[in-house]
C-alpha cells in the first residue's frame, strides 16, 4: 500500500495554507523523506533530487515574487519547491482573493497527468474538497490554481497538541469517509490522504485538499484505489484517537509503534479510547491478523467504511465547561470603615451595654400598623388563590385535551385555535426526472435523490457558457425531479437538500386530478417561490395542498469554479 512505503511527510501535500507548518513537517522528517522519496523516484525511473533542482531534460522554472501568471495570478510566497515543481502563495489580482498554485515546467514528466487530473478534480466541484480554481498551460509552464483556506488548521498541527476527543475524531473519520465515497464514485481517487492533507475550518468542517493531483505530483498509482484510500482513512482515524502513527515508521511529528509488536488495536496503545472508534480504525487498516478476532467484516472501500460509521452510535459533543460561582462572603460596614470585617472582641474584654427600652406608641399607630398588615395578607392570599385557581385550570386543560378558552372585546367567551400538527416525511412511492422535451440528463442516478442517504446525490452534468442548462433549447425549461407519493396527499412542507449552494428553484405542486404531469404547466400549485436556494430548500404552507406530484424544479445552476455549470439535489422529504 502507498501509506506503508511513503510514510514520511508528504511536502508536495503542503502547499496549501500554512506555510510554517509546511516548513516545520519538512524539518521533522529529515532524513526519512528525502531517502524514501528518492527511492520511489528511483522506482519510477528518476535520478532523485538535486539540490539545484535540476533534473535530466529540465530545469525548475526561475520564480520570484512578484511574478504574474496569466497577467492574473501574483506570486507571493514560494512554500515547497521539489522534484521540479514549485508551490505558491498567490494572489488572484482579478478577484482579489488568496490562491495557491502548483508549477510544473511543461517538459516535466509529470506535467501531463497533472494537467488531466487537476480538470478532472475540478468537474467533480464538491465543497468537502479544496477546490482546483484553473489549470492551464502556457508559456512553456503548466499551473495548476487551488482555494487558500487561512481559517483552517492541517491535522498535522491539531495533533500536535494531543489526540482529539472522541466527538471530534468521529466527525473526520465520518465527513472523510463520506467525501471520499462521493469522489471515488466519480472515478477519482487520492491515494496521498495524509494528516497534511486533511484540513479543519473554524466552524468544525473538514476539508480535503490535493484530490488526485498530489498523486499525480509525485507520480504514485494504486492497483486497487479504494482499498488504498480507505486504509489511509483508518491511518487518520488511528493517529486522532492515540496521536501514534499506526505503522513502525515515525511520521507527520508522529511516532510509529513499537517495532516487532504489529499493529495494536488504538485502545491497546492509549487508555479511554472510544470503543466504537477503535473498532472502526481496525476495520479500515484491514490488517488480518487484527481484525482475525473481531465480529466485524474489514472495510475495503471509502463506502463501506462511509456506512459503517453511521450505523454506529452518535458520539454527541462534550458539555461545556461552566466556571464555578463565586463564593458569597459578607462584609460588614459600619460608619468610618466601609469595606472591613470587625474582630469580635474576646470575653474578657467585653462589656455589656444597657439598651434603653423603645419609645412607647400611640394606640393609634398600632391599630394603624394592624390594619395596613391585614389589608397586606387579605391581598397576597387572593393573589395566591388567583393564580393556583388558574395553573389548577390549565392542568385540568392538558388532561383532558381541551383547547381552553379566551375572551372575546365584547366579552363572550370562545375557543383558542388548536396547535397545528407537527409536519412529518410522506412516503414517496417513485421519483423521475423532470424532462419537459423528453430527453433525460442523468436518469441512472434519479432514485439518489429520495433514497434516504445523503452522501448520494442526483448530479447534472456540467454545462459551459449560461447558468441556465448552457442556454440549450431542450433545457428551456430547466430540469429537476419529480416526486410521485403514490396517492393524492395533503402536502403541507418540503425539506430538500441541495447538491450544492447557489441553484435558482422553486417547488411546484400539480393539481390533484393530475395524471404523469411531465411540463411545468401541470404543476400550477406553488409551493416556494423562485429563488437562489442555499444547501437545503426548505418551506410549509398554512394551507394543505392535495396532490400526488411535487416538482422540485432547477432553473439556473452555480458556476462549479472552472467556467462551467453544475447543480443537483441530494435528498428529498415531502412533509404532510
């Protein structure tokens, strides 16, 4: 497998978005990198490294800051220069937005496969990878631009400050895994899926950066891609649950197993391990002899591994830690010394002081007294009676089910309104493309978009030129799917997960005598408006509509970050 024999830290993965973590990985490895990097050179036909960065038919492009590729691109900051490529910090002068870009001269022999992988990782336009913004060749160079994300944090550095909580270590191992499945069923795989290459956003995401194009720097293939991804998966998982590299080899400014003793179950290495965790990581390094005892079957692919995580348990957040309250202390404050505690004089030194009796009251004043008390307790006892009389009332209400009631201005006593129903998923009996001109777009992955599972998704291919289907004449009236519920339902909500954010669309509802509505015509009942949804379409209705069929209906889709056109719907809930 590619993790075992490359296991030093990959420099080329540290492009992206901390340069002095890039810098500090390269340090840490030294030594075990250059010699296994120039073993596998060697294996794929290389002289290794020179320190001028020359190899045999070309020579490392002469860069410095300032320089501009496309009249658009500045360089700021050169952050790994090897193996005849470089890597920048740059700025999109056009945008005015950071970037990163990977240079190759085009004479480089890698320089083809990198090309053809960065555009196909930039077709795939799913935001739980750094995006390939531009890959071009010109001027005898060959550029590849990604995002620069200076929010988020490598994985190489969280581990650094220990393992990571249990919650913490299940959402990488579940978003990963998910993202993973989602580009191999494109056709794309990773194969150099690294703590460097795994990055955590402010606000918990986790995104993955160099989908195919760090492999294809440093020319790695993999007979079986799957299988390759998802032990890498479990390698990541391993190291956040024991901050130990699950292989002999130290790596990533992690130290590897002891040597001789195989690979020991992550509960076995650090005390209070997550059970469930552990067992998964066992399961996705598909080690033999360790999983020779476990129940469970070994994960061979990113999707199997996907699954296995989301049939296990939640693992819900920590509590938050509360400061403790201050402890009261009473202070005395006595006339010319505010502020002070007073020592309490010792028994021998104190002496009794004579208190003068209090000042006799006139009959007048103790009846006044009296009375003012009486009139106080007569009022608070029919305050109190007041309001048991009520939460006594309002009890009785929720037992038996009554509404209660309330007073009208004239006086005249009527019944509150009853509380609506809480919505709740109808059950969809088919769902078909929405294809006004007869011509499908992807009816193979049509049953994605109502299957239960978000990690699948109904994908339109991309479209050059106009947001709205590439302007083609068969597309005039958009596409999107159609939801079949197999009788006539009252429809009172719709809760629609998105591909992607930024799709123009409306849900639409057919009349209730309908009969295989296929135009936008049939579907008169409108249950959105129009509008620029973000990652999920959601909305209810005060009044039940009774169809059967419900158009989620796309009218305009999202740029996908290389000129081109994408769009989709992951799943779909129609609420009754």
């Amino acid at each position: 497998m590619a993790e075992r024999s490359t296991a030093a830290v990959d420099v080329a993965d540290n492009s992206g978005d901390d340069p002095l973590a890039a810098k500090a990985d390269k340090a840490a490895s030294d030594g075990v990198a250059e010699a296994q990097d120039t073993a596998e050179q060697s294996a794929q036909g290389g002289d290794g490294e020179r320190r001028d960065g020359e190899r045999s038919g070309y020579t490392t492009p002469d860069l410095h800051s300032g320089h501009k590729l496309a009249k658009r691109y500045r360089l700021e900051e050169c952050v790994t220069r090897l193996d005849g490529f470089s890597s920048w910090r740059a700025v999109d002068e056009k945008l005015r937005r950071a970037v990163g870009v990977h240079i190759l001269p085009a004479l480089h022999p890698r320089a083809r496969s990198v090309l053809a992988a960065a555009r196909s990782s930039a077709l795939l336009g799913d935001p739980r990878f750094v995006q390939v913004l531009d890959a071009v060749e010109e001027n005898e160079l060959v550029y590849v631009v990604h995002e620069w994300l200076p929010d988020a944090t490598e994985l190489t550095a969280l581990l650094a400050a220990g393992p990571l909580e249990a919650h913490d270590a299940y959402q990488l191992v579940s978003q990963v895994s998910q993202a993973m499945a989602a580009a191999h069923r494109e056709g794309l795989s990773h194969l150099r899926l690294t703590p460097s290459a795994v990055l955590r956003s402010s606000t918990g995401q986790y995104r993955i950066r160099g989908l195919a194009v760090n492999a294809a720097l440093r020319g790695i293939t993999a007979d079986r891609p799957q299988r390759t991804d998802t032990e890498a998966i479990g390698a990541l998982l391993y190291a956040a649950l024991t901050k130990r590299w699950p292989y002999e080899t130290d790596a990533y400014g992690l130290s590897g197993l002891p040597k001789g003793v195989g690979l020991l179950p992550p509960d076995q290495v650090r005390a209070g391990v997550h059970r469930g965790l552990a067992e998964i990581a066992m399961r996705a390094l598909v080690n033999d002899g360790a999983t020779a005892s476990r129940q469970e079957p070994p994960c061979t692919t990113p999707d199997e591994l996907a699954k296995a995580v989301a049939a296990m348990p939640r693992i819900r957040p920590p509590e938050p830690d509360f400061p403790a309250p201050l402890e009261y202390q009473r202070t005395t404050y006595q006339q010319g010394n505010y502020g002070r505690a007073q020592a309490r004089p010792s028994a021998a030194t104190t002496t009794v002081t004579p208190v003068p009796p209090p000042p006799l009251q006139s009959r007048t004043g103790k009846a006044l007294k009296w009375a003012v008390s009486a009139l106080l307790i007569a009022a608070l006892g029919l305050g109190s009676w007041q309001v048991a009389d009520k939460l006594l009332d309002q009890r009785t209400n929720e037992k038996t089910g009554e509404t209660g009631t309330q007073t009208s201005p004239g006086g005249e006593s009527q019944k509150k309104p009853p509380a609506p129903k809480p919505l709740k998923p109808l059950q969809i009996s088919d769902v078909s493309e929405f294809m006004p001109h007869g011509s499908g777009i992807q009816l193979d992955e049509v049953p994605h978009a109502a299957d239960g599972q978000g990690d699948t998704s109904w994908v339109t291919p991309r479209y050059e030129g106009y947001a709205n289907f590439g302007n083609l004449p068969e597309r005039r009236q958009g596409s999107g799917i159609i939801v079949d519920l197999g009788s006539v339902q009252d429809v009172r909500g719709i809760d629609v997960a998105m591909y992607r954010s930024g799709q123009k669309a409306e849900v639409l509802a057919a009349a209730e005598d309908a009969t295989d509505p296929g135009s936008a015509d049939a579907f008169p009942h409108r249950l959105t408006e129009l509008q620029t949804a973000g990652d999920t379409l959601k909305a209810s209705v005060q009044k039940p509509v009774r169809t059967r069929y419900v158009l989620i209906h796309i009218t305009e889709l999202p740029s996908d970050g290389t000129g081109g056109y994408r769009g989709g719907i992951s799943e779909i809930k129609v609420l009754g």
